[in-house]
C-alpha cells in the first residue's frame, strides 16, 4: 500500500479525487435500499472492506459521530467520508451522487402525483398512505428497542408524545426535546461514555469548523427572520427545511413529525404529504429527499431546489463543525446521558406522528386498514423490501377503489 493510501486509511489526507468519490456514491445512490441502517452496512462494505478508503476503528468513530449529531446519520456519514477521501469537493461529490437519484426520483413523483385522478389513481394513493402507516409502525418498534429500551426512558418517549400532541406544532417539539435533555441527565441506566476507536479529526481545521457552527447558529436564527422581512416564498421554503434538518434526531424517519408541522396543511395538503411518504420509501439513498417531493409540491422545481438544500445544509455545517472537536465530546458523559433522553423523546415524537397525521389522514377505512395491516406483515415478519411493499400496497388500493 503507498503512502498516500496509508494516510487515507488513517484520515490525515485527502487521498483521493472527486470523480472517483462520485462514481462510488451514485451507484450506492442508485441501489442502497432499506434506510439508514442499511446505508451504514453499504458503506462499510463499500469503504472499508472493498476500497480499503479507511479502516475499521475510523469507520466507526466517524458512524458515533453522525449519530451524536442532529440530522440524516447516513448521508452525515457519507458526507464525511467524501470529505476524508477528497476534501470539500469530495464532500459534495459524496452528497450529490447519493442523494441526487431519489431527489430527482421523488421532484417527479410530485408532477406525477397531481396527475393521479379518477377512482384507480386516488386508490394508488390511498395505498401509499398505508404503507406509510406500517412503515412507521415498524420505525417506532426498532426505536423503542433501541431508544427507549427501559421502563425511565419508555416514560419519557410516552410523555414526549403526549406533549406533542397537547402543543401541536414545532413549539410542542421543542419542548419535548428540551424535557428529554434534562431528564436524560438524571435518568438511571443511561450509557456511558464510550472509550472505543479515535477521534476522526480529518482536514478541517478549528477555525473553519468554529465558523461553520456559527453559521449555523446564524441561520437557525435568522433565516426565519429574513424569510419573513423578504416575503419570498423561495427563501421560506429554504428557512423551514433548514429548521427540519437543524433539529431532526434519531434518522429519517423522526422528519416526519417535523415536516408535517412545518409544512400541512397551509403549504401541503394532509393526502399528498403521506403520498410522498409512502412512495419515498421505495427509493433508494436517503429518506429526506422527501424534502424535493416536498418542496416540488408547494412550489414547483424551485421550491424542491430550496427544500432540498435547506435540509441537508445543516449537516455539512455540523459535519465540518464537530469533527475537530468530537474527541473531546465524546468522553463527556453529561452529553451522552443528555443525548439518550433526547432520542428517548424522539421515539415520543413519532409516536404522536403515528396517530397524526399518519393514522387519522391514512387509514380512513377499512380497506386502508387491511392494507396497512397487510404491509406490516410483509416487512415485519416477511423482512420484505420496503420497495416492493409499497408498490404492492399501491397497487392493492388502486384493485380495491377499482
């Protein structure tokens, strides 16, 4: 192995060029089926096993750091790794070929959507609706187990829940993480802090990455104030799904709640927001590029455009920003006593997401109950493919509105 190599494995250098980091990502874009865990088993495969492009102990430390943050791990995951193998335009190479097919999947499946009338297409979107309603059912299973796996932390998610429910909005939220955090500090049985693999600094230096929090901070702050003095519906498109992806934990499908708050039904009607839902499971790459269809829906390929970079920015600023500093972070066991409550309220705040919107504008009547039901079978004692659950469950409401 020459030298660059070596120091690419350890992540010291850029060790490689953009296209290649390209090239990887589209074809994992294109064929990475089944969420964010799956994303994480591909590209260690990919990256570690097959490319040799870091190692083990380098792999998993960059895979805590993701998960400490805010936001979508995987693709926080491969934006890091972009950013080892070929610095900050690998960065972007990284992001741009994993998530671009699903985005451009999901902007047309928006045109599409608006184009489904009569009884056979409105069944095709009941069933959509349905699957969406097992495959959070499923998400919330796999997140108690691993979230809220005790008695204090399965309280707590209960109780995120019902303040979600009693505040609706972004505000109940909030506070339902805020609760998390604090009781997180005093909650028995949290985990410790970890020993395991050494920090993955990479080459972003502390100043660039004090600067990127703090750009952060700056638009988490301000972008809703500029939003509103400019009066664009462009610029508040961006500042809503900047919000979403600033304070998303616990993955993909935790945006759900976010979203919906956000966006129904003043700029998304309830049906279309669980269409897109339902139909972005069957994509491969990463479930936010829910924000395209999203933003595709409420205002055409400029709003998918700004939907889509406002959610993912946060994440390159916290990649960039914390990756100097993860080390040290770390080993502070108050930050990750604080973290396990805040993902115990996560659990809590899709448990409320599962009632509403999820339930009461999914599952209207028996039929969309039968084949919610049916596609709960399928993917929890099946392990059938997300993909194809969902295009059976389209097909099955389209036979039964026919």
């Amino acid at each position: 192995m020459d030298e660059a190599r070596h120091h690419g494995l350890r992540g010291d250098t850029a060790a490689g060029r953009w296209p290649e980091v390209f090239a990887a990502f589209l074809r994992l874009g294109l064929t990475a089926f089944g969420g964010p865990v799956a994303h994480l088993g591909y590209f260690r495969d990919e990256f570690v096993v097959r490319r040799r492009w870091l190692d083990e102990a380098a792999y998993a430390d960059l895979v805590a750091l993701c998960q400490f943050l805010p936001g979508p791990a995987s693709s926080q995951v491969g934006i890091a790794l972009g950013l080892r193998r070929a610095g900050t335009a690998g960065t972007l190479a990284a992001w741009t070929g994993f998530t671009l097919p699903s985005a451009a999947a999901m902007a047309l499946f928006a045109s599409g959507a608006m184009l489904l009338d009569g009884p056979a297409g409105r069944g095709a979107l009941h069933g959509l609706k349905a699957a969406a309603a097992a495959v959070v059912a499923l998400a919330i299973l796999g997140m108690m187990r691993s979230l809220a796996p005790d008695r204090p932390r399965a309280t707590l998610a209960v109780a995120a829940a019902a303040i979600a429910l009693a505040l609706p909005g972004v505000a109940g939220q909030l506070a339902a993480l805020v609760l998390g955090g604090l009781a997180g500090l005093a909650l028995p049985g949290q985990p410790a802090p970890s020993a395991g693999a050494p920090a993955a600094a990479g080459p972003v230096g502390r100043r660039t990455a004090l600067a990127c929090l703090g750009l952060f901070a700056l638009l988490l702050a301000g972008l809703p104030l500029a939003a509103e003095a400019a009066g664009s519906p462009g610029l508040t498109l961006f500042a809503l799904f900047f919000r979403a992806g600033a304070l998303v934990f616990g993955g993909g499908h935790v945006v759900l709640p976010l979203l919906q708050a956000e966006l129904v039904p003043h700029l998304v009607g309830a049906d279309a927001f669980l269409a897109g839902y339902g139909a972005v499971q069957a994509m491969p790459g990463p479930l936010f590029t829910l924000a395209a269809y999203l933003g595709a829906v409420a205002g055409g390929p400029a709003g998918a455009a700004a939907a889509l970079a406002g959610i993912f920015l946060p994440s390159f600023l916290l990649v960039f920003g914390t990756l100097p500093f993860w080390g040290r972070l770390r080993g502070v066991p108050r930050a990750r006593r604080a973290l396990a409550g805040v993902n115990a309220a996560v659990v809590g705040l899709l448990l409320a997401a599962f009632y509403d919107p999820v339930w009461t504008a999914g599952i209207t009547d028996r039929a969309a109950y039968a084949v919610a039901a049916a596609a709960f079978l399928l993917l929890f004692l099946w392990r059938a493919p997300p993909w194809l659950v969902v295009g059976v469950s389209a097909g099955a409401g389209a036979l039964l509105a026919g």
